[in-house]
C-alpha cells in the first residue's frame, strides 16, 4: 500500500500541470466530429505561453477590479483544488463540510470575476455578468442537491469522508441512485464550464455569450490565468464526477489515482461528444434544465433513502 | 391616367412615361400596396427643368412585368410615406440623392451616408430606468461587413432595433451614370459580390433590352445555371452559418466544405469561383461543352448527397428544431406592409418568386417553376424555404446540365458593341438568391446612363430584420440575422 499522501499530492501536481489538455480533448472529439483534423491537442499549452509573454493591456476607463479579478480568481480556483481528495485520497486540508466550501470557493472565483466585467462599463460584459449570475444561482440548487446526495451517504457535507467508506458492492447495491447524482451533476458540470448547450465556448458573437462576454476586455497574462483557471475549473467538476461513479473500494491505491485521471480524461470526451450532437438551448430553457438537474439530484437522495437502505 | 406597363427586360421610350396628379399617384401605389400580386419594385426621382419627377415602377406579378407612373414635385413634396410604408426607404434615399424633402416623412435618416452625430443622438430612445442601449457595431467580431445596430432592451428583452448602414457606400449608382463602358460590368459584379450573377444578369438583360439584342435561348440558360449555382452556394453558407450560431458543429463544418464544392463548380463553369466575368450584356464569355457540362452534372450530384446527410442531421436535430422554431416572427401582414421580397418575404408566406412571377422562360423547359413558401415566418421557416428552393435547384441543373451533355451550349457575344436607345427607359428583374434584383435605367439623347438605379432584395428587406426582433431576446439576435443573412454593401451600393 503506497503513502496516501505521495498518493495524493501527485495526483494534486498533475492535475494543475494537466488541466489545460482538457479543452484540447474537447476541441479534438468536436472536431472528429465535424469531420476536420481539429487544432492541437497541446493548444492550450502553446496559447498560455503565448499569452504569458505578452503585457496586459487595460482600459483607462476601468477601475481596479478589472486587473484583481485573475489572480484573486485564480487564487480561489486553486485554493478549492487543495480541498479535493486527490486521487480518491482525502485531502490533508479536508474536513466535514468542505465540500460547502469548495463550491463556494468556486462561487468566490466567480463573483470576482463579475466584478471585474462590470468594471469595465461595457454593455455586452454587463449582459455577460447578469447572465452568469442568473444560471449560477440556478446552478447553484443543484449543486446542493448533489452535496445533499453525498451527506445522505456518508453523514457529512464533505469530501472528506467519501474515500474512508470503502466496500466493493457500491454499485452493485447504489446504482440507481449514484447514476441519478451523477447525471445530475454532469448537467452542472456542462453548465457550469460554459459548455454547449448553455454556453457557446467558440463563439465570437457578443450577443449570445455568457461567460465568454465577462473576459471580452482581457489580453496577455491576465487572459492566460483565465484560460488556465477555466481548464482547472473543469477538470475540478470532472474530478467530483469522478468521485461519485468510481468505486470506492479502489481509493487510496495507485490504481483508484490512475483511475480517477482516466476518468476524468474520458469526462472531456463525453463533454465533447455531448457539444457535437446537440444544438444550444435557447436561454429561456436554461434554467428549466438546471432546476431538472435539482429534481434528478433529489430523486437520487430519495431512492438512496427509500429503496436502499437509509443512512448509513 | 393608366400607367404604362412594360415587360421584364423590356424598353420604353421616357417621354411615353405618363405623368399623373399627386392624389391619382397617391391611390394607385397605396393600391399596389395593399396587393400581395403587386409591389412597389423601384422609386426615384428624375430632375426635370426646375422640377422632378417621381418614377414609381410597380411590379405586377402574372401580368406582363411592370407598370410606370410618375408624378411631376418640387423640391418639397407631401411624403408618401406614411401610409406607404415600403416607400420609406426610397423617400429617405430621394431625400438624401436629390436633396427633396418629403415632408411629414415618420422616419428621415439617412440610408447610405453615415449620421452627422456620433454619440447616439438621433436614435430612437426610450425612457425609464430599466431600459438601456446595446449599441453593436460598425465594427463586429468576426469578418463581417460593417452596420451599427442599436437595441432598446429591457433586461435580455428587445423592445426595438434600430439599424444604421451606410459604411459600404462606394457611389456604385453614381459611378454608373454617363455609362455603359468597360467600368461598368465591373461596378456590377461588385456592387454585391455575393450576388455577382444575378446583378450582372440584370444588367445584361437591361442593356440588351435598351438595346434591342435577342440573346438565345441556349444562352439564357446557361445564365440561369449560373445563377441556381449561386443561389446553392449561397443557400448552403447560409444553413451552415446557421447551424454554427446554433453550435450545431457538424452540420456547420460539413456546409462550409460543401459550399466550396458548389463556388469550384462555379468556377469549373466559367472559370471563377463567384461567376465573374461570365455574363456579358449580348451574351455569356463562355460556352458549355458536353464534357465540361457532365463533368458537373455527376460532381453535381455527387454533392448532393453529402448535402442531403448535412442537412438531415440539422432538420431533424430536435436541440436545432426547437432553438430555431418561433425564433424572430415576422407576420405576413408586417412581410407585405414593409414590401418584403426574396426568401424571408417567402418564409412569412408572401408568395413572391421573380423567376414565377414573370413567366421566365428559361426555367419552363426543364423544371416547373415553383414558389416555395412556409407560414410561420419565423427563422426555422426561413431556414426550410432554403432548404426546399435547393430541391428546385438541384432539379433544375440536373435537367439543364443532361440537356448540355447532349446539346452543347455555344458562347455568344456581342463583339460589335452596344448601343443603347437614345431617351429611353428599361426595366428588369432577376431573383438572385436574396430575392428580386430590380434594374432601371434611364438614358439621354445620346444613349448613355442618364440614371440607373439599382434596387438590391436587401434594401427591401432590412426592415424586416427590426420587426423580427421586437419583443425577442437579444441573445437571439445573431440567429435571426443570420437567417436574413442581408447585403450591408448590395444595400449602400
């Protein structure tokens, strides 16, 4: 049995050094999609060292929030990665309620963020700003349905306890309920990293953005730190998929890490798959989506407790 | 007075152009109107001694083309506009060409020079705390033309859109006049270079009409399939850019390819991937031999079915379906208020096809026309009449190519010059894959462009785009657009 937190801390190292693949994944299965050879795989390695050698440039109109907003963003991004149970191992920093945290360290990121686009007076960034918020507080219902789903299993509102309450028969006994937070929480996942179909992460035109509208005034290294903040943050919701489909009698094992960063590479697939075959939603629909993504969260919890045998 | 009615293609002397009182005037175009087998083609002023005339061109679909009238004003006139509300473009053109104020006009801005203030002011505004401006453009992302348009929103709710052109404007009409001479083909084919067919075609038959040159039958086919080559291409930019605003990648990606096959068929027929060059007033630069003529009809249909694959993943798409479905409405009372032609009046369900309409007898022998229209007039609608004019298309080139493999098409031109009648006036019509391309020209007593005016489907149909929008969310903007896809330069000529 290797040390846990060997185990855990490279997993932590290589997903900050791995995250920007994912797009490039997700941009590659498009593009098998759509029939073209699709950009590099690496590309957002190469766009991030572009940007780092370049200087940002700022309107005079701006305050300070526009140039906070990145580093702050970033800082809460990676502060929240420090609270995941790497490689299905709990984090040193974990405790009860952590997961609450996480989220809103999340929320924390973004918030910043929004400021930051009001910041700059535009009205495309404000329209951005409004929007982001809107179907985050939706978002947010069902991501409390899933933290709701994973204290019903394990007592508490954490990470934290998920990896210790091994046993092998997981899906053999929870699968209904497992597959139900699951779904649910990939229709976060989707909306929360500004994925088609409630985001249009390629598109040029202002009008229909949401998130990209927000980082429309942003070049250089402060654009690099949002772009690698977003593949992080995208690989984190990935990470907590994981965590719930992967069977926990694997954790703490080299087997449970290779697994998890398997899992979460096959997510971006999905992810991709997902964005070639459906259109966008239009946004009235948004938050119909996100309050079924609640429902199905809740209807996890609820066979959870009524068919499989209540808390444990 | 009766007006005078002239055929599509057709000459008339000017001085038979019946002038009538201002009220007779008045009737007969709100009259027109109101008709949905009539429409207003074309409205222009002509000096005349210390006065004007205003030229009004009807079009009247099933009779023989066109009726003239006009009306004799001075430099401040009552404006027509406001109980003609598909004059109002026109009006305000007048206005700004020939310096006549139409007085009481609801609208007078300018069409194609820019407004005089740039911060915004007189745009329409709207008071209340909740309201604000969304200004987009002239400069958008992505290559694009230029055109500012300004929404009034409350929330992500448009109340109104306001759309301001006139960044385009290169003179084309002016540069026109003392014409025709070697410029002028080439002022034609780029006053719209997407639509580079059907305006040269407009202006060949234009000339050939003031000039009283018979062009083959042969010959006029060879144009038309020119010009379905384009409509396609064109069409099938225009279904994958909307499937792209859509994020609906396949479909996108796959159409950007087939549209490329479609301008290398072009090119393949006349050696340009956009057509020009090819169509010369007397006649066609090139023939059509059998080779050439089967070589395209199997790449023809070789394509085909790779657009057919493309095009039933986006229609039967329920994620595409419901995103286009009830997406910018425009009713088919507000199409025929505004004089909407071309596609997006088909798609609001005005039956108006200029091939139909009148009688083209290019089409007859191969494939029956046919004026495809939907009901609901919203973006889907507009999206399936595309879809559906593509079948015609198809089946048209497919009988005329067969037809050229067995009968090749010999080149025609008209190496001895053109002389256009002296004091005369012609009228012609072409439906390019935007709608109806109308021409008029008007020429002095030695034969040369004392006035030509060209009226592009766009300037028609730019109005349409701002009732689309009312009451829309904005983040639906692009997509209704797209699915006007409207000329910024075919309109500021």
């Amino acid at each position: 049995m290797a040390n846990p937190t060997v185990i855990w801390l490279s997993s932590f190292l290589l997903s900050l050094i791995l995250a920007p693949l994912l797009p490039g994944i997700v941009n590659k299965v498009k593009a098998f999609f759509a029939g073209r050879r699709g950009p590099n795989l690496f590309q957002l390695y190469f766009d991030l060292a572009k940007l780092l050698r370049k200087e940002g440039v700022f309107s005079a109109t701006a305050g300070g929030f526009l140039q906070v907003a990145p580093p702050v963003s970033l800082g809460c991004l990676l502060l929240a990665a420090l609270l995941l149970p790497h490689g299905l191992v709990r984090s040193p920093l974990g405790f009860g309620g952590d997961a609450v945290l996480f989220f809103y360290l999340l929320g924390m990121a973004r918030f910043i963020t929004v400021l930051g686009a009001l910041d700059t007076g535009s009205s495309f960034e404000g329209m951005g700003a409004s929007r982001e918020m809107q179907f985050s507080a939706l978002a947010e219902g069902a991501i409390f349905g899933v933290i709701g789903f994973i204290a019903v299993f394990t007592g508490r509102a954490g990470f934290t306890m998920l990896p210790a309450d091994g046993g092998g028969e997981w899906w053999s006994v929870h699968a209904v309920s497992l597959l139900l937070a699951a779904a649910a929480f990939f229709v976060v996942l989707m909306a929360e990293n500004c994925r088609v179909p409630f985001d249009d992460p390629e598109t040029h035109l202002e009008l229909t953005m949401i998130h990209e509208a927000m980082i429309l005034d942003y070049g250089g290294p402060d654009l690099a730190l949002i772009l690698y903040g977003a593949s992080l943050k995208l690989w984190m919701y990935a990470m907590v998929l994981m965590m719930l489909v992967l069977p926990w009698s694997i954790c703490g094992t080299w087997l449970g890490m290779g697994c998890t960063l398997g899992g979460v590479l096959l997510t971006a697939v999905v992810v991709g798959a997902v964005e070639s075959s459906m259109a966008r939603y239009r946004f009235l629909k948004v938050p119909r989506m996100l309050v079924g993504a609640l429902a199905v969260a809740l209807l996890g919890i609820f066979f959870r407790l009524v068919f499989e045998g209540g808390i444990q | 007075m009766l007006p005078m009615k002239i055929g599509n293609g057709m000459a008339a002397l000017w001085r038979e152009v019946p002038v009538c009182e201002m009220a007779e005037f008045r009737a007969w175009l709100r009259e027109i109107s109101e008709t949905e087998r009539r429409r207003i083609a074309a409205f222009f002023a002509v000096p005349d001694d210390e006065q004007f005339r205003l030229v009004a061109v009807a079009e009247d679909a099933g009779g023989c083309g066109f009726a003239l009238c006009s009306v004799r004003v001075c430099r401040v006139y009552p404006a027509l506009s406001g109980e003609i509300a598909a004059l109002q473009k026109f009006e305000r053109l007048i206005a700004e060409r020939d310096g006549l104020v139409p007085e009481g006009h609801p609208y007078l801005q300018p069409v194609r020079r820019l407004r005089e203030d740039e911060d915004g002011r007189g745009f329409l505004a709207e008071r209340g705390a909740a309201v604000h401006d969304v200004a987009v453009g002239p400069v958008h992302a992505g290559v694009i033309e230029p055109g500012h348009f300004r929404f009034e929103c409350v929330g992500e709710k448009v109340h109104s859109l306001e759309i301001a052109l006139g960044y385009q404007h290169r003179g084309i009409e002016a540069m026109l006049a003392g014409g025709p001479d070697e410029k002028t083909l080439h002022l034609m084919e780029t006053a719209d270079g997407s639509s580079s067919i059907a305006v040269a075609t407009a202006y060949a038959r234009l000339i050939e009409a003031l000039s009283g040159i018979a062009v083959p039958a042969e010959t006029v086919t060879l144009r038309a399939i020119a010009l379905e080559l384009e409509r396609i291409a064109n069409h099938v930019g225009d279904l994958g850019a909307l499937a792209g605003d859509v994020a609906f990648l396949p479909t996108a990606s796959f159409c950007g390819r087939i549209r490329g096959e479609y301008l290398n068929m072009t090119a393949e027929l006349c050696g340009n991937r956009f057509g020009r060059n090819f169509i010369l007033p007397g006649g066609t630069r090139f023939g059509l031999d059998a080779a050439r003529a089967g070589k395209i009809l199997d790449w023809l249909r070789r394509v085909k079915r790779d657009l057919d694959g493309a095009l039933k993943l986006f229609f039967d798409s329920p994620t595409v379906l419901d995103r286009l479905e009830n997406t910018g409405r425009v009713s088919r009372e507000t199409a025929l208020h505004l004089g909407a032609v071309g596609p997006a009046a088909r798609a609001s369900g005005v039956a108006r096809d200029a091939r139909c309409d009148f009688g083209w007898s290019e089409y007859a022998p191969y494939a029956a026309c046919e004026c495809v229209t939907e009901e609901t007039g919203d973006v889907l609608a507009r999206a399936r009449v595309r879809l559906r004019e593509l079948e015609f298309s198809h089946r048209f080139l497919d009988a005329a190519l067969a037809e050229a493999v067995r009968r090749p098409i010999e080149a025609v031109r008209c190496d001895s010059g053109i002389f256009p009648a002296a004091d005369s006036i012609a009228v012609s019509a072409v439906e390019g894959w935007r709608g109806e391309h109308i021409h008029v020209a008007l020429t002095d007593s030695r034969g040369y462009f004392e006035v030509y005016r060209m009226v592009d489907p766009s300037l028609r149909n730019w109005e349409m785009l701002g009732m689309a929008l009312r009451g829309e969310e904005i983040s639906n903007f692009p997509i209704c657009n797209k699915s006007f896809n409207l000329s910024y330069c075919g309109h500021d000529l």
